[in-house]
C-alpha cells in the first residue's frame, strides 16, 4: 500500500519573501555584511547579495566572515544603494544619467539575470 502525498503551498511565497527582506533590510534587522564606497556604508544581508551577485557569493565563500565589511572601489556610493535596492526589490528607477553607471555596476558585481530597462517619461500638463 503506497502511502498518499500532500502537496502543501504558500500562495504568496515570493512577494512574502520580497516584503520580509525588505523589511528587515530597512530596520538593518539581522544584517551581517557592511558593504563601503566612498566613505560611506550600509548594512546587507550576505545570503541576498549571494543570491542575486556571483561576486558576493564567490567572495563570502571564499573568505567566511561572521560580519565582514567590504571596501567597494571604483563604485559610486549612490550606485552601490540603487544595485543594493534592485537585489532587495527587484526593480529601481534611476535617471538616464545613471544608468550607464548602474549597468557598470552591475556587471562589475556579476547581478545574476537580465537587468531590462523600461522607459518612463515625465509629461507635464503645461505642453
């Protein structure tokens, strides 16, 4: 006699994890990774960046570290926060001045996936 299998499932699973990381990157809960650029730092969660960047994930491997903080040359502050807010949210607006510097950025940190790009245009009721 075979025994009979349940199949159990969390409808909201992935929008529940986005909103939870969210969180807890916003109150810096939990965080174990200082990510620095320009003199200026934020706090990380190293399983989100290893999920979302084969740099971070290639790095805390590599060098297991309780908290470590990570020195990022030749990155703009601001830029490291947009590619920190993209992998936390899955998307980010940035101006068309930025986004040379973001697609740089994300290549240099190896973000998994296609980054695409929509175009949004401000219309103002004056024209």
């Amino acid at each position: 006699m075979t025994m009979q299998q349940y199949c159990l499932r969390w409808n909201n699973h992935q929008p529940n994890f986005i909103s939870v990381f969210s969180s807890l990157l916003n109150s810096e809960s939990l965080v174990d990774v200082t990510l620095a650029a320009e003199g200026r730092h934020l706090q990380a969660h190293k399983v989100v960046l290893s999920a979302c960047s084969s740099y971070f994930q290639s790095l805390f491997t590599i060098n297991p570290c309780q908290h470590p903080i990570v020195i990022l040359k030749d990155v703009k502050f601001t830029d490291l926060k947009v590619m920190v807010d993209f992998m936390y949210y899955g998307e980010v607006n940035v101006s068309q001045e930025q986004l040379p510097h973001i697609l740089k950025t994300a290549e240099m940190l190896k973000i998994k996936g296609k980054i695409m790009t929509k175009i949004f245009l401000s219309v103002s009721d004056d024209c």
